[in-house]
C-alpha cells in the first residue's frame, strides 16, 4: 500500500497545482472582460523606490471598480530633486495635453 501512496500523492499535488494555474488564467482574463463601460484615459501619479511617475492610464468601470486597460509613463522624478515642483508641475500639463489627444484618437 505503501508503494502507491507516494504516486498518488504527487498526482494529486500535480492537479491541484495545474487548477490553480488554470484559475489565475481565468482570473486575469475575467478582469479584462469585466471593464463593461467605456473605457477613459486619466492621469495618475505613482510614487514609488523614492521616484514620482506621472503616468496616463485607461481605465473602464467595472464590476469590482476601475479596471486599468493600460498605462503609459510620461515622466519620472526623483523625489529628491531640487527643481521637483516646477518638473511636476511640467509634467503634468504634458500628462493633460497626452490625455486629450489620447481621448480625441480613441473616437
């Protein structure tokens, strides 16, 4: 009995690992359908590892919230750079300027 109680055990590990693997792809593909509204670009701003990126994303509604479709960075500053206001303030006229031609070519 013995001799069969290691294989089966390992199968059994190998199907459980393969259906979670088969959930997380499901699950990703779920989070895409689930943007039911029209999508919309936006600006946002991240500070992350002691940088401030200013990014534009798109963005749909769904079920759970904001799903992100997609992002682009327009700029990143160091959070200790001297000129950090001024550089930030630039970029995110840049980010509003992207954000309408993005929104002009998505109609």
């Amino acid at each position: 009995m013995r001799l069969f109680a290691l294989p089966a055990t390992l199968i059994v590990v190998a199907v459980l690992v393969y259906l979670l693997v088969i959930l997380l792809r499901g699950w990703r593909r779920a989070a895409a359908r689930d943007a039911s509204g029209t999508p919309r670009w936006e600006v946002d701003t991240v500070m992350e590892d002691g940088w401030t990126l200013i990014v534009v994303k798109r963005t749909a509604p769904g079920r759970r919230g904001p799903v992100e479709l997609t992002r682009q960075t327009v700029r990143a500053i160091p959070d200790d750079d001297p000129h950090w206001d001024e550089r930030y303030r630039e970029a995110m006229v840049e980010a509003r300027s992207r954000v309408t031609t993005l929104e002009i070519e998505s109609t």
